[in-house]
C-alpha cells in the first residue's frame, strides 16, 4: 500500500507511482474506511531490496483480517487505476 498524501508531497503524480511496469492497476481505501474495520494503518518505508527498488510512501494494514474484515474490504474496495477488463466482482454484484 502506498500513501497517496506522501507522494503528493512529493511532487510525484501517484497514479503513474502506483502503475510501474510491474504493476498496472491499483485499487484503494482510506485509512478510515480501514480503522472502522478494527484494522491498523501506518507508514512503513521499504528499503531497497534488489530487484525492488526503495519505496519511501510504503504504509502498512495490520490486523488478523477474519472472515467478516475480508468480505468488508472487498465490498469496499475501489479503482485508482483502473485495468481494461477487470473487474471488482462485489461491485458488479451490487450494479446488478
């Protein structure tokens, strides 16, 4: 999870952060969309570690992620960066 706030801070545009050739589509929460499911949030850098390079904006999700957190993140889970021909299936369910 990458911090938006920070890279924005950064003079970086952070859909093109989030979208490195390695990774082509992003979803994202909100810390507080999170916290209400009784999970924790907060910053934690990466180091380099090759071959990935070091992420300064990294933050971190703790928590035991049961059933019931699992199903609520996914229900609330929404596109930052869209990919062409994939789907959030909870969010298709509820268009239906």
């Amino acid at each position: 999870m990458d911090l938006e706030a920070l890279i924005v801070e950064a003079g970086i545009d952070p859909k093109v952060f989030v979208t490195t050739p390695r990774w082509c589509g992003s979803i994202r929460y909100t810390a507080g969309q999170l916290r209400e499911l009784g999970l924790q949030v907060g910053f934690e850098p990466l180091e380099e570690e090759h071959p990935h390079p070091a992420n300064p904006y990294h933050g971190e999700v703790w928590g035991d992620f049961n059933k019931e957190q699992q199903k609520q993140l996914r229900a609330r889970a929404a596109w930052y960066v869209t990919m062409d021909g994939v789907f959030i299936l909870e969010q298709m369910a509820k268009a239906e």
